[in-house]
C-alpha cells in the first residue's frame, strides 16, 4: 500500500477529520512508520496457535479502592520531554523527536 500526502487526505476525510497541509507532511511519516510496522505482523507463524477466547470475568477482579494520586506536576517533573501538560512520547511509531 502506497503511502503519500493523497492517503493521508483521503483517510482523514473518511474520519471526518480536517488537517492542514501541515498536518499532512508531519502525518504521512509517521503513518508510514506505523503501517510498517503492523506489516512485521504478517511474517509471524501463526499456524496451531488457537484463537484467544477467554474472557476477564469481571467477579474475579480485586476491589477498586480508591488512593491518593500523584499530582500533574509530580508526573511531569521526571519526563524529559513535555507540551501543554502532557508527557511527549517518541520512538519508532511516533517519529524522531526532531519530526515532531
């Protein structure tokens, strides 16, 4: 599957979702990259492995007890890199920080 700027276009139509051009040339990188790597999927032998079906029975699960949080800024204080209040994550799917 070609991957280019009319991909992205098209793909953000059909999401209902409006880009700027330069949405689109940060965009098609990283959508490459990430397409890329589901295709690694592929290659993997799945034959004789059974299907998952099991299911998380909700009665065996521990109480939910509620317990103090660490404030945003306790958060973020550890995280090299940050915007806006969140932590910036990068790596193979996501680019090279320099892309972002």
């Amino acid at each position: 599957m070609k991957i280019d700027k009319q991909f992205i276009k098209h793909t953000a139509e059909l999401s209902r979702i409006t880009l700027t051009e330069e949405e689109v040339e940060k965009f098609t990188p990283q959508m490459k990259t990430i397409l890329e790597s589901v295709d690694v999927l592929k290659e993997v032998d799945t034959k004789g492995v059974q299907p998952m079906k099991a299911h998380v029975n909700f009665n065996d699960l521990r109480e939910d007890i509620p317990e103090e949080s660490l404030t945003q800024e306790e958060v973020l204080k550890n995280a090299k890199y940050t915007e806006s209040g969140h932590i910036k994550v990068y790596g193979k799917v996501f680019g090279a920080i320099e892309e972002s």
